[in-house]
C-alpha cells in the first residue's frame, strides 16, 4: 500500500511544479479567452495610455484605457515540448474578435503579430495588438478601450489662485491642439474661462504663458510649436475676453521642463502642458 501511496504524491507533486498561477491580480480580458496551459506572468492595467496599431497602411497611436497580459504556456521551459504554433495563437483571437463582430486589421505573414478591433455591446471600441514568441510558448495581448483623455482635475479661477499663491505656477492641461499646430480647439473654452475670471478677480497680478513638449521631434521644432502656443492662448485671452496686453507675457520652453518621463505615453501627455506662472 504504500509505494502507490508515494507514487501518488510524486505525481501530485510533478503536476504542482507544472501547473503555474497567474499573477495577484491578473485577470483575462472579457471575450478573448487564453490558449489552454497558459498562465499570466506579468499584468498591468493603465487608467490612460496608448499603443501604436497598424491598418491603412499605416501605425496610428489609439488612446484610452490599457491592458497588457503577458501569457506564457506551463511547461515553456521544457524545450522539448512542442507549443502551438504562431499561426495557432493568433487565430484563436482573430476567430474570437470575428464572433464578437470584428475585424482583423493586419498580421503579418509569419504570425509574429497581428492587429485587431471590435466594439462592445455598447459600442464602444476596443483594439487589440497580439505579439507571439519565436517558439510559441509565451505572447503578449495588449488591449485599448478608445477612449478621450479625460480632465480628471477641473480648472476653475479658485484653484488657479490657490496654485499661483502657493507655488507660484499652475500647469493648465484643459487646453487643446492637434497634433503639430498651436490652433486652439474649441473643447479649450472652459479653461480659458476659468483663466480670465482669475486675471480679471485679481488686476494687480501678471503672468507668465509658458508653453511645454514632450521630447518627440527637433529641439528646433518643439521649441518653436510651444511658443506658437503660448502666444495663441495669450493672444486668445486679450482678443475674446479682454485681457490686457500687458497682464501676459509669451514664452516656449520645448522639452526643457518636463515633469515626467517621456519614455513612457502617459509621460509625454504630461509634459504636453502650457503653464500659468506668475510674474
């Protein structure tokens, strides 16, 4: 009786060593299944973020809330063991996304990646970026529910006090360009609002329009774009709500004042600000 007895508990022992977890707090994204025999390895979830998918031709950068769940198979040390093929790993999500009402993007011809997107019941968009390994014994789903960036921290003239009082400056992120221009977008109007109330509450204060980038492009270049944009939000409080000229003061510093990393997107948006400083 006792040498099945041992035998069992080898056995049992061998299937606990093979059998991995997911990591503490890790979680399948909703539809896309995993591949059988696939454990999570490493998990991280972005409030805001992007990722760039390719299709028409081109990569275009998808912003919203992020997931990345790498996957590895529980025997991915054994190189003996013969995984699923790239091609396997791939049209598992794609016939996953198809049922759901998607599309497949692109993928490339030797099934290291491929791009999808689907809408939820709801209708919001939801992009997927599948990248396999060589041997097919780990991938990794990242996942983008598109969404706007959202002003988590409302600007109003009270809080531009408080800040400029106590540190003398206040970093305005309610204010908008596209991409590459210093043209006002019309969604900026709350701030501005809120900007005029402060000077017009408060006569005897000047200030400081000082425009920052991300690092992405020339010095030369983003140089330039922030004081461009300096001076279109200066120019914007003296002609529609009748700021005096001499209340502010135009300046662009570029990248030079970041107040995050620019290695990572959510980095960059942070550096994409115009401050209030006062003078």
């Amino acid at each position: 009786m006792l040498k099945p007895f041992i035998s069992l508990l080898i056995i049992l022992f061998i299937s606990n060593i093979n059998a991995q977890t997911d990591i503490k707090g890790s979680a399948d994204y909703p539809l896309l299944e995993r591949l059988p025999d696939f454990y999570i390895s490493r998990y991280s979830e972005s409030e805001f973020d992007s990722e760039g998918f390719y299709f028409d031709n081109k990569k275009q950068q998808i912003e919203g809330r992020k997931f990345v769940i790498d996957y590895r198979h529980n025997k991915s040390s054994d190189l003996k063991f013969e995984f699923p093929t790239r091609l396997q790993i791939l049209r598992n999500y794609s016939t996953a996304i198809k049922k759901a009402g998607g599309r497949i993007l692109f993928e490339r011809h030797n099934a290291e990646k491929g791009y999808y997107s689907f809408k939820t019941s709801d209708g919001k968009p939801i992009w997927v970026y599948l990248k396999t390994s060589l041997t097919g014994n780990a991938y990794t789903l990242t996942v983008i529910e598109q969404e706007a960036m959202r002003q988590d921290i409302v600007i109003d003239a009270d809080l531009i006090k408080n800040k400029l009082e106590l540190e003398g400056k206040i970093a305005i992120y309610g204010i908008y360009f596209d991409t590459g221009k210093s043209n006002i977008k019309e969604e900026s109007t709350p701030a501005l609002i809120e900007i005029a109330k402060y000077l017009k509450d408060n006569p005897t204060i000047n200030c400081w329009v000082v425009g920052h980038t991300d690092s992405d492009g020339s010095f030369e270049l983003n140089s330039k774009l922030s004081l461009a944009r300096a001076k279109a939000i200066q120019e914007e409080l003296q002609t529609k709500y009748g700021v005096s000229e001499q209340r502010l003061y135009a300046e662009g510093v570029g990248p030079l004042a970041p107040v995050a990393s620019n290695a990572t997107e959510e980095g960059k948006k942070l550096n994409r600000r115009v401050e209030l400083v006062k003078k």
